[in-house]
C-alpha cells in the first residue's frame, strides 16, 4: 500500500541531492527516468546510485538496516547513503532492495 508514497519520497530525495550537487537538468531528467525504469521493471534494473550515475557509473542502491519511519540506502560503490521518509511497517528486502552484504 505505501510502497508508491515511498518510492516517490526517494526519488524526491535523490532529485534534491542532485540539484544540491549541481547536476545539469539534463543529467537530473536522465537519472530520474532511469530511476522510473528502474522501479518498473519490480527489480529487474538496478536503483542507481546519482552520485555514481552522474560520473557515468551504475551501482545498485542497497537498503540498509533502519530506525522505524526513515529508510536508508547506501551505494556499495561510493558508500553514499541516503535517508528518506519510510512509512513502511516493516522492512523489505525484496524487489529492488537487494540485502546489503
């Protein structure tokens, strides 16, 4: 039921994390459509990381173990982490959050 909200929160967050970084609007509309392929595809295609995306890189965000109510992922590539509104009553690991190892 929340998955839509939530997933919508993360894309808002990574949207203004490139923007706070100076990414060209080009390369903001790039990432964000490659991260709406991503989340239709149910996990098929990675989330990508932006900071990794934007140097030409695609690394798969992982979810990482999270206080209730803020979801974490972090990129095993760069180790960037970013934090969003969760309103999920329990965690998942599934689809297009793969376990973080």
């Amino acid at each position: 039921m929340y998955e839509g909200q939530v997933m919508n929160l993360l894309r808002e967050t990574m949207r203004l994390h490139l923007l706070e970084k100076g990414a060209r609007p080009t390369a903001i509309y790039a990432y964000l459509s490659r991260c709406d392929g991503a989340l239709e595809t149910d996990g098929a295609a990675p989330l990508p990381c932006p900071d990794c995306y934007v140097r030409g890189e695609v690394a798969r965000l992982q979810r990482i173990p999270s206080p209730a109510g803020v979801g974490i992922v972090r990129c095993p590539s760069c180790r960037a982490e970013f934090e969003f509104p969760d309103f999920q009553p329990v965690a998942t690991t599934e689809g297009i959050w793969p376990t973080s190892a």
